[in-house]
C-alpha cells in the first residue's frame, strides 16, 4: 500500500536549496585578494608606465624636449625664462642643471685642481687659431717663409709640450682621486681625458665656470 511506504525527497528539490545555501554563504563571506593593497604612488606610477632613462645624447635630449613641448605647450617667454635658469645654474655648477659628463663630486674636484693650475694647454686653442690664421695667407716672399718655417717649427714643440704636460697632469690627477675617493666605484675612468679637455679650454669659456683662481688652494 502506497501510504504505507516511506517518502522519498525530490532530488531537483534538494540540489536547489543546496544551491541556495552556497549562493548566501559566498555572499556572506568575501575571499581576500592573496595580496597586500598597493599604495597610492606606486598604483599612479604603475597608471604612468615605466620612468624613461636620461638621455644619453644631445640628439635624443633634443627630441625628448620637442615632444615634452609638444604635450605641454608654453609660451616663448616662459621657456626662454626656463633656459636662462638653466643657463645660469649650469654656469654656477649646479649638480641638477650639469651635463651627466660633469655631475658627480669626483669630477667637481677635478675641475678645482684644473683650475686652480697655470696649464701650457690653455694656450692650445689660441695657437690653433693663430696656425689657422696662418694657412690662409700664402705668400712666396723669402722672408714670409723663413718666418712661416720657423712658426711651424715652434707650434709642433709647443704641441708636444702639451701633450707631455696632458698626460703627466692626467696621471697625478687620477692618483689623487684614487686618494680622496677610494670608496668611488669606477671614478678614475675617464679622468685623465676629462682633465685635459678642461686645461685646453680658455679659462673664461669654460663651463661650469671655474670656482678657484690660479693659485687657489683646493677647498678639502
């Protein structure tokens, strides 16, 4: 007899109140991410994309400022303001507005002992102009030549004067900065080559401007 028999439960009945359990227990209890929250800086760096390395050439720094221009018009004054600031803070030495040849206090130090020094290789770019100046003028008098011949003559001695005096200033200036920067990873390289470009200059031409007279003691 039917009434007799023990009833069974429906099986959809089952697997739809079993569904129902599950959906207001995942609503009940949120899973955490498996990760801390970024902080703000680093979620906007992250919106911004990777910061682009400084340019290495004056070509690339040329065309990075050109579209720096071009997604941030200014005005013309408000950049020559701009280039005048920077102008003078290269002039006066200032880390933030120097080339990255001439940042850094190793090379800061080598420009005080350069300038602080009388150099034969300050007078290389006058003589040069004077030996310029010289071969456009081509005369066949007799005197002109004596005259031309013994010039050439005392410009080669001079030229290698100041390449004797280059290489031995090189030297002594990278041994001193071994001394007074031995903690400086790689801070000789290029030092020698460095130091003799700046003795060549004229000392009013150059840049950053010299700190020290000739003469000067070198600040420790």
């Amino acid at each position: 007899m039917r009434f007799l028999r023990r009833s069974t439960p429906d099986t959809a009945s089952v697997d739809s109140a079993a569904a129902d359990i599950d959906d207001a227990a995942s609503k009940a209890y949120t899973a955490g991410k498996g990760r801390a929250t970024p902080k703000r800086r680093d979620a906007e760096a992250k919106r911004r994309g990777p910061v682009a390395p400084p340019p290495t050439t004056m070509r690339e720094a040329m065309k990075r400022n050109k579209e720096l221009r071009k997604a941030n018009p200014v005005s013309k004054d408000e950049r020559r303001a701009a280039a005048k600031v920077r102008r003078a803070g290269m002039m006066s030495g200032e880390e933030k507005y120097l080339p990255v040849r001439d940042r850094g206090p190793v090379k800061a130090y080598v420009r005080d002992v350069v300038d602080s020094r009388r150099n034969l290789l300050g007078l290389f770019m006058p003589l040069a102009i004077v030996v310029f100046l010289g071969l456009l003028f081509t005369q066949t008098n007799p005197a002109y030549v004596q005259v031309s011949t013994y010039f050439t003559l005392f410009t080669m001695a001079m030229l290698l004067v100041m390449a004797v005096e280059g290489i031995t200033n090189g030297r002594k200036i990278k041994k001193a900065v071994q001394e007074r920067f031995p903690k400086e990873a790689g801070a000789t390289r290029g030092i020698g080559m460095y130091a003799f470009v700046r003795a060549s200059q004229i000392r009013k031409l150059r840049v950053p401007k010299p700190r020290l007279k000739a003469g000067d003691p070198i600040p420790s």
